[in-house]
C-alpha cells in the first residue's frame, strides 16, 4: 500500500494556500501515525515531493485530494484519469457541483457539498508560531547626505527578515505618503504595538516601538551613528548599531533577545525613563507659556 497526497499544491499557479498546506501536513502525520508509506505531489514553487505527471500511477493504491474548491475541469481533468486505477480519497473538499450530478471519489469527506458541511481541517492542524515582525525602513535622507549608508542599514535588516522564518510587515511612519496604506498616527503606532519586536533603521519606528513595551532592533543608517544612537543611549535602550559597523552575527544575536521577556521588560523601563525624563520639558514649556 502506497498513498499519493495530492491538492492545489501539486499544481502550478493553481492558488494554493496556507490552509491547503496545513491541511496536506495533517494527512500526512495520520499517515505518518497508521505507518503508512506515501508521497505528496508539489509543483513549483513548492519542493520536496513527486511531480504526478511523472510518476507510476500503478506504483500508489490511493490518492487523497486534500482541501479547496474542487470542480469538473481543468487541471482535475487531467489528474483524474492518470489515477484511475487508484481507490480516490477526498478530503476537506468544498464540491462546486451537487453530488447527484458528478462525484469522481470513492471516499469523500468533504468540507461542504450538495448534501453536507463540516468544520475546516485546518482547526485540527498543529502550527508553530513564528515572530511578528514589524520593518520599518528609512528613506534616503538628503540632509545627511549619508545615501549609502541609508542602503546598507537598510540592506542588513533585509537580509536578516530573509535568513530566517518570521512574519514581517512592513511598516511606513511617512504619512504625507504612505507606501503601506496607513493614513493616520495612530494606525501607525496601533500597528507597531502590535508586533513581536520592530526591525527599523527610523527613529520614530525605534521610538514608538520601545513607547509600547515592543524591543526595537534599530540600526542608525548615519555612518558613525546620529539622532537613533543617540536617542537609545539617552533612554538606555542597549539593541542599536550602526550602519558601518553592524555585523550579521551581531543582528541575529540582537533578534533572539528582543523575542524574550526580558527584552520586553527592558522597553517598558526605558519607556518610562524617557517619560520621568520628560517631565521637565513639560514644565519648562508650560512655564515658559504662562510667564509670558
């Protein structure tokens, strides 16, 4: 007995989604758990499976077509045929046509039919949880006159959301444009107090990110560090570098601590040494105002 896993997945440009993937995993650890053999169909860009247009059809007793919209065409047309030797298993599938018109399965447990409904596989799946990661990334700023740098600073923090898996949002803090749709502070900041830890080479990306218990991993993109240096060492927030002297390894060390509570613990201090400190402004403003 061999089983051939299959789904949108095994098809190119066919839209296959982060439920399909899920949902093809967990049929392989039931698999995996009645020490079943069998293989997964991918197609690019997905990697580490069978391509079903190669393949033996008489080397597999079953095929499971596992999750999506599943309909009488194109590429089903084609795939079908090829296993019809195989017993044809269909899982979380939602049918586009009423059973009584066109069921090719041996075996269907769809999500939803002509006939039926259930819950969604995916709320059986087992997923690890990667970081949230807010990247909030300068522009070049003329009046530094520091454009390479600008792109170095910038270049590392890419170069380490690439190395490693994580959610990474971009963020922008411009808002006369904004080239991630955020219209207002406060959906900027709502945003960035939202996130796991913010990656920034922006001080108000630093700013607004340690302003709400988020550690900011910050790079000052002026050579020789600038106002982000500066405004670290004033509030004493020690995860800041700069642009010439920043190391890959020194980033992923920094990474791993601002996912710890500790790291978390250290922006909310320096949150409110920055507020204590700023209480003088206030009064002298207010002083300043009144007096007059």
């Amino acid at each position: 007995m061999k089983i051939l896993v299959a789904g949108w997945f095994s098809f190119e440009q066919m839209g296959a989604t982060a439920g399909d993937l899920l949902t093809r995993d967990l049929v392989c650890d039931w698999l995996n758990d009645m020490g079943l053999d069998h293989e997964v169909a991918v197609a690019s860009p997905f990697s580490g499976g069978v391509d079903w247009r190669t393949v033996n059809p008489e080397a597999y007793s079953h095929v499971v077509f596992v999750c999506g919209p599943f309909g009488n065409g194109w590429p089903v047309t084609d795939f079908l045929p090829r296993f019809s030797n195989c017993r044809l298993i269909g899982l979380n599938l939602s049918m586009l046509e009423s059973l009584d018109s066109w069921n090719p399965f041996d075996l269907l447990l769809e999500r939803d039919s002509s006939t039926t409904s259930r819950p969604d596989l995916t709320f059986l799946t087992q997923q690890t949880h990667v970081p949230v990661v807010g990247v909030v990334l300068v522009h070049p700023q003329t009046e530094y006159r520091s454009k390479a740098k600008h792109e170095m600073a910038n270049a590392a923090l890419q170069d380490l959301v690439a190395s490693r898996e994580m959610s990474a949002i971009p963020i922008d803090t411009r808002l006369d444009e904004n080239s991630t749709g955020l219209r207002t502070s406060a959906e900027v900041e709502s945003l960035i107090a939202r996130m796991d830890l913010v990656l920034t080479t922006r001080l108000h990306g630093t700013v607004l990110a340690l302003k709400n218990g988020v550690p900011a991993l910050a790079i000052d993109p002026i050579a020789g560090g600038a106002k982000i240096l500066r405004q670290a060492e004033t509030i004493g927030w020690p995860i800041v570098f700069t642009a010439d002297t920043v190391t890959d390894e020194a980033l992923h060390k920094a990474f791993e601590y601002c996912l710890t509570d500790a790291a978390r613990t250290k922006a909310k201090e320096c949150c409110e040494r920055a507020r204590k400190n700023l209480t003088e402004v206030h009064e002298t403003f207010v002083k300043e105002i009144l007096d007059r």
